[in-house]
C-alpha cells in the first residue's frame, strides 16, 4: 500500500466526530454470517480461478466477538479454516475503536493434508455522519503463520465504506498482501451493496490489480444479520 495514499484517507477522516466502529460493535447476542464468491481473471497469464468465502461473527458481549473465518479456492489444497476471538476497546487519546483478535485453525497443503495456521489481527474502526449518508473506515492488519511450514503472509486492508440510504451502500476496499512466496500485491475492491427489505444484503464487486497484479475480477456475495 502506498503510505501516503493511507495516511492521507486516516487525517481526513479523523477530522469529523465518531459515531460509530468497525462491525465488532454488534449488540450482544447479535448473529452475522456472509457468504462470497470472487472470479478472477490474470490479463497476462490468461488464467481464471475463484475462491469462496464463509464468514459468521456471533457477540458473545460488547466486548468479545466469536467468529469463523473459511474459504476454499480451485487450487489443490487451496482452503483455510479458522475459528477466531476479537475484543474491541475505546481510547479517548484515538477516536473509533481499536480491536485485537486470534485466530487458530488449519489450511490446506498442495500435496494433501494439512498444517496449522495462526492468526493474529489488529483493527481499527471510525465512523461519521457526512451529508451523503454514514461514513466510515476500517483497517485491518494480519499475519497468517503456517506452523508446520514455518511461512508467514501479512495483509493490510483498507475499507472505506458509504450508507447512501438505509437500504443501500457504497464501499471501497484496499487490499494489500506480502506472500511467504512471491511480490508484495496491492488491489482495489470497489463494491456495492443492496439490502432486501428485511433479509440479507446482496454485494457486487469489482476486483482490480494494481501493483505486482494484473487480474480483474468480479465478487458476488449476501449477509445475513439476525
């Protein structure tokens, strides 16, 4: 990620009063499970894959969320499960809130089986009201540990995110990642997002590489709150 792009979002947003955090701020007892599906094309090799997403969140407190965090993609051994504890707290010396979550579980390994994985992630969340709706912003940074490899990938996402009304949202995803293998990556995940009276949120997503990255790709996905 380009520092100076982050920083100048982070000084811009600081600005207004907060209102609210990042997702970790569910009322006690509150459910979240979304389901998402990303194709994606590589420009330059011609190659396409996909990788599906499961991700549910239940607030055991105001303070302590227990999730799931899964995916699988259509290489071999391309999966992941992690179960994951996150607790959130207020500063008054920082506006938003700031999260601390581990994750432990297993991931696939290209020839059969699998291997450990840990996954520490800290998080910071702020919100604001704006003229055009609700605003906020969300960055995420993680470190998944392979242990019987011994390889660690860490990741930096941005999410910059719009309530236009109460039924429809704008976000705007900055996603970084440094491989145990291979060039750092940077991509961009424009997405909006529809919600069906009462039921789930419908999402539609653009995927675009931007450095060390020549794919596009599209994300469909649903949530559901209860």
């Amino acid at each position: 990620m380009r520092p100076s792009l982050t920083l100048a979002w982070l000084i811009w947003l600081a600005a207004a009063p907060m209102v609210q955090a990042g997702g970790w701020l569910r009322d006690a007892g509150g459910r979240m499970l979304s389901v998402s599906h990303e194709i994606s094309h590589d420009q330059t090799w011609g190659g396409t894959w996909g990788y599906t997403t499961v991700y549910g969140e239940y607030e055991l407190s105001p303070r302590l969320t227990l999730g799931l965090d899964a995916g699988r993609g259509d290489a071999d051994g391309d999966w992941k499960a992690l179960i994951f504890l996150r607790t959130g707290h207020a500063f008054d010396a920082l506006p938003g809130r700031v999260a601390i979550e581990l994750g432990l579980g297993a991931a696939g390994l290209p020839e059969g089986g699998a291997e450990g994985l840990i996954r520490p992630v800290l998080s910071w969340g702020y919100g604001t009201p704006t003229r055009l709706g609700a605003a906020w912003v969300n960055l995420d940074a993680s470190a998944e540990h392979r242990v019987q490899t011994a390889r660690t990938a860490t990741k930096v996402d941005l999410t910059l995110g719009l309530s236009v009304t109460s039924r429809n949202a704008l976000t705007l995803e900055v996603r970084t990642e440094d491989p145990a293998q291979g060039a750092r990556t940077l991509r961009l995940a424009p997405s909006v997002q529809h919600r069906l009276g009462r039921g789930p949120w419908l999402r539609l997503g653009a995927i675009i590489g931007l450095e060390n990255d020549d794919s596009l790709g599209l994300i469909l996905g649903s949530r559901f709150e209860f």
